[in-house]
C-alpha cells in the first residue's frame, strides 16, 4: 500500500470534484477487489462482518442506482426538475 503523504498548508485543497461515472467506477472496482479477497461465509465468531456475498450486492445495489434514469442523463440538479 502506498504511503500517502501528509497535507501542508500551503498545499492546494481546492480540486475539483470527480464526475459521478468516475465515483461509481472506483466503487465497483474497490468492491471487486474486495470480494476476492472475502471469505464466502464466516465461522459464528465473527457473524455480523462482512463476507463475498454482502460486497458483492454493495456493488450491484452501486450499478443499480448508477443506471436509473436520475443519474443516467435524467438531468440531475436542473431546475427543470424542481418546476415539474
């Protein structure tokens, strides 16, 4: 894991925001990542974390809303939404 260095204060904090494809696309393949490396289910010790199968509908839940209409070109945050 690469060490991420700590901010100064003469550091820029103002960066611009990434778009919501980019948000949605960084989740599924952290959650693919993730998946791999988790246990189908877990011995009663340790019931209640998380296992293949939670993160696997983490992510189809993700890809899910990423293809409704109100993401997906629907004009989210236009006024128009807001007059109808």
């Amino acid at each position: 894991m690469p060490i991420v260095p700590l901010l100064q204060i003469t550091d820029e904090l103002n960066l611009p925001r990434n778009t919501y494809q980019d948000l949605v696309d960084y989740m599924v393949k952290e959650l693919d990542e993730a998946a791999e490396l988790l246990p189908l289910d877990h011995e009663s010790q340790d019931y209640g974390r998380a296992t293949k199968g939670a993160c696997l509908a983490l992510k189809s839940r993700i890809l899910l809303y990423a293809a409704s209409p109100l993401y997906n070109g629907g004009g989210i945050g236009s006024l128009s939404d807001l007059t109808r």
